[in-house]
C-alpha cells in the first residue's frame, strides 16, 4: 500500500454519528481485497501521546476492498470539542504486518442539544 497523504476528514458534532469510509489499494491503484484483516481507528489529542491514552480507538473486521469505520453517537458524546488527530490502520490475520492508510486530522464540534431520550 502506498503512504497516506495527510488529510483533513470533514468536521462532526460531538454526540453525532460518524462514518469514516476506507478503500484499500496497492500503489498502481489496483484494488485490494483485505478480508480477515482488522481496520483500527485511533483518535488523540496529539501523535505522541500513548496508544493507552487514546481518546477513542475502534477495531473492526474487513470484509473485501473497502470498508466504513462507523462511530455511534454514545462513542462520540463524552469528546472534547477539539481538533484531533488520528490515524487508520490495517493488520493482517495473524497481526505480524501493519500498514497505515490513513492519517491527519479531524475536528469534533460541540452541538446545542447534549443528550436524547
């Protein structure tokens, strides 16, 4: 896979759904079917801080040459409003090999209602 051009995702509401869409393709652009392999989205205040200390990392199964990392309301009600960075990664089956193929930045907005019944 080719190494991601930072980029800037579109901005969303604290306490909104999200869905962050992923296509994985090789660098003469060929589609790549990845099933079996595990997508993780990694959300932090800066890229030093410690995977640990992560505001919000979600893991997913792959299930062909694209895939949508979907964050539900309750997981992105408690966010700072902020502009945060974050990174997509994918690991093979077996977790021996990693490969970003995405990264940069993202920013959550406060909204005006805070909750739902």
């Amino acid at each position: 896979m080719a190494i991601p051009a930072s980029t800037t995702l579109p901005a969303f509401i604290r306490g909104d759904s999200y869905s962050v869409p992923v296509s994985f393709s090789g660098e003469d652009g060929t589609s790549l079917d990845l099933t079996g392999w595990t997508l993780i989205f990694t959300l932090k205040f800066h890229r030093m801080q410690p995977d640990d200390e992560a505001v919000l990392q979600k893991r997913m199964a792959v299930s062909g040459t694209s895939a949508v990392m979907y964050l539900a309301p309750e997981e992105t009600n408690e966010l700072t409003p902020y502009r945060y960075e974050f990174d997509v990664q994918v690991t093979t089956p077996d977790g021996q090999a990693v490969s970003t193929v995405a990264i940069g930045t993202v920013a959550v907005q406060a909204g005006v209602t805070h909750a739902l019944r």
